[in-house]
C-alpha cells in the first residue's frame, strides 16, 4: 500500500488564500454590523411620568399575551418613551428608545457585545394595509430593504419559535396605523415570551418547573390544612420543604417563586413557564398575608424576590423604584388595600429587603445557611421594624424635591441607610 502524495504546493496556497478572505471578509461584518459606541446616548434615570406612562403601556401589551385573537393597542409619545426610558434602565447597559416620526414608527437598540462593542439596530415601521407593517431594518452600518428586512424578521420569529408557539408575522402585528402622533395595531403575544421575558431570559439563571410545583403544592396543602395569614409563616413552610437532594441554591430558587405563586399571583409561575395544568390539582386563590398588621409589605418582598430569582437582581431593583415613582403619581397604589398611594420609602424598604435575600439565598456559598435562617425567621428578619417608619405618600413634587431622582445623589444615600439596616438586621 503506497502513501498517500503529499499536497501540492498550489492547493496548500489556495487554502490559505481562502482561509485568508473567510477571515477577512468576517472582520469586515464584524466591524460593520457592530460599532465602538452605542447609538443611544446614556438615558437619564426614569422620571415618575416615565414610569407611569411605561406601565399603561405595559398594561396594554399584557392584555396582548397570549390573545390569539389579537388585543387592539394604543400607544402615544408618553407611553413608548416611558418604556424605552425603563427597559433602558431595567437592562442597563443595554438601551432602548421609541418614538414616533411623522407616519413612521422607530425602535433603536443598543446591545453591549464582548470586546467592547455594541450591536445598535433601527426598526423602522410604516402602515402596509391589513398586514404586517413594512418594515426597513438597520443593523451596524447595514442598512436593509423591506423585503429583505422582512425575512430577518422572520429568522428571528423562528428563533423564538424554537422555544415557544409565535404567531405568523402578518398575525402578531395587524392594521397597524400612525395617525396624530399615536401608534395602533391589533396585537397577539406569545403567551410566556413577551418582550420582557425574552430579555430577562439572557439574564436568569435555570428554575426547575417542577420544584417550583413541588413547593407550591405543599404550601398549598399546608395553607388548607392549617390556614395562616402570617407572612413570616408562609417564609418558614416554604423553607421547610425538604429539597430531596436536589441543588439547594437551584431549589432555593423554586422556594421564591412558588411563595410569589401563593402570596401574589399564579402568573408569577411565568418565570419558569409554570403552566396552570401543572398547579390545577393543588391550586388555591392567593393568601392575603401580613406582616406588622399590612398586607402590602409581603407582596413587594415576595415579588422582588421571584424577580430576582427569575429575572435577575438588577431588573427586582428597578422594578421596586418604577412602581414607587409611578404611584407618586397615583391615588390608589397597584397593591391596593393598606398601600398608600405615593412615593414610600418603607415599600423600597420591603423590595430591597425581598431580593436581597433571594440573592444570598441562591448564592452556592450561602445557600444552605440561608436556607436553615429562613426556615425559622423571625418578622425583623424578613423586614427590619427600622425599615417601617420610614417617608410614605410622597408625591412627584415631594419626592423631586427631597430626592431629585432614582439617580440623584440623595436618593442614593438613602437607598444605602435602607440596605445597610438590611444587612445589619436581615437574614444572614
């Protein structure tokens, strides 16, 4: 058996030269399609107007989840600058901005990549009949037609779709319009993958589904056999499910988000796509549960606490200051019945005190100490009494004037005093 010839010269030289142009040619798509700098300047801190405004519209984009019928949506200037202005500042330093020009729609986005480099694309979107709107799609210095622009968008709709049902483009978005500085289309989301849970998937970290219905199910039997308002109470029991042997700082995890199932709303479940076939033998209504004698403490706590397991800690800390700035606005808090309307500093208190205990309870170096301190905390440990007697009702002028904003040096003082009684007086 001979050996086999050696490669010539000439077809070493042409894999070289074609291993050459391959790289060359990805450096140039590298450096075309991503940029130095994020399109987007850095965005202010949102405004309690920003944050009221973005949760109108986050109401309307909700009632479009899982509708397959498609929920008719109404957004004017306020309300996409109010979401751009929070999911920039719920996602920093990833930005985002909307607006409205002329008959045109425009999204921009601004992604931060490794190496120091951003990702910044331009939706631009124009009334195309009873359909999907046109579409004109700029990515880096590319800039592509609407046909083309289209069938990215359908790449990325087969992504998604990879993980969960996505309607046809022509049926997610419809009799799309721009008319008096205000944007219409019939809408229909995917159920669990709405923007937000897209975005805070890159972020969240793996729940088991089934531990979350393993703790729901035996709070759940626990509630019925023994029934119990005491928030502390619900803590303890859902720190007292035996983990099996499963990771504790994975199952620690599970233990917040079925108390945010059993204390605020089944819809938290939504964090690790919990469907309500999982829950439908053990399901309960949700257990008004109180701590010092008010009812709304315990669900900022418990929600943080799900947001930070489910979504991720800095996405829990924005959450916490868009629902205070927007009720400085309101008459009538969100978490209604003992929730004055307002700016509070106690309900901060509360939400601050929810995820900061969720992070050091999935943190693998604390989780099992966590783990044994819950199972037997005290109210003081869950939220110090220190925190409970801080500024409440504040409207927008009261907290502008007092603390400037969410970014204002003052505000940020303060938010340290509250974190520094959490750590002195907390779990741990």
């Amino acid at each position: 058996m001979t050996d086999a010839a050696p490669a010539r010269p000439g077809r070493r030289a042409n894999l070289l030269v074609a291993l050459v142009s391959l790289l060359s040619v990805m450096l140039v798509l590298w450096f075309t399609v991503t940029s130095a700098a994020p399109s987007i300047p850095q965005p202010a801190a949102p405004t309690a107007e920003d944050a009221g405004a973005g949760r109108q519209a986050y109401w309307q984009l909700r009632d479009a989840r899982g509708n397959k019928q498609g929920q008719l949506i109404s957004l004017g200037q306020a309300q996409l600058a109010g979401l751009g202005a929070i999911a920039s500042h719920g996602f920093r330093p990833d930005r985002l901005r909307l607006g409205i020009i002329g008959s045109e729609l425009r999204v921009d986005a601004s992604h931060q990549l490794p190496m120091k480099r951003w990702l910044n694309v331009v939706i631009v979107a124009t009334a195309s009949g009873k359909g999907f709107p046109s579409t004109r799609l700029k990515v880096g210095e590319w800039t592509l037609p609407p046909m083309l622009s289209r069938w990215a968008l359908e790449i990325g709709r087969w992504y998604v779709k990879r993980r969960t049902e996505v309607p046809p483009l022509d049926g997610m978005v419809h009799d799309f319009s721009v008319k008096g500085g205000t944007v219409s289309a019939v809408v229909s989301l995917p159920g669990k993958m709405g923007l937000v849970d897209q975005m805070a998937g890159a972020i969240s970290q793996d729940i088991d589904s089934s531990q979350v219905v393993k703790v729901y199910c035996e709070l759940s039997a626990r509630q019925k056999k023994e029934p119990s308002s005491d928030f502390a109470e619900q803590v303890r029991r859902a720190f007292s499910v035996d983990p099996a042997g499963a990771s504790l700082p994975g199952f620690n995890r599970a233990r917040f988000v079925a108390l945010g199932m059993m204390l605020v709303s089944d819809r938290v479940g939504d964090f690790v796509e919990t469907a309500r076939d999982d829950i439908a033998k053990c399901r309960i209504s949700p257990v008004p549960a109180s701590i010092y004698g008010r009812y709304d403490w315990p669900k900022h706590w418990t929600l943080s606490a799900a947001i930070a397991v489910g979504a991720g800690v800095q996405l829990s800390e924005a959450v916490g200051e868009w629902k205070e700035l927007s009720d400085s606005l309101a008459k009538q808090s969100q978490f209604a019945a003992g929730d004055p309307s307002g700016f509070s500093m106690t309900d901060l208190g509360a939400d601050r005190s929810g995820f900061q205990t969720a992070r050091a309870a999935a943190d693998p170096e604390r989780a099992a100490q966590m783990a044994q301190q819950l199972a037997r905390a005290r109210p003081e440990q869950l939220l110090p009494r220190e925190l409970t007697v801080r500024e409440e009702s504040l409207t927008n002028p009261q907290f502008i004037q007092r603390y400037g904003g969410v970014d204002d040096p003052r505000f940020i003082a303060r938010v340290r005093e509250i974190d520094a009684v959490i750590a002195n007086n907390g779990v741990r």
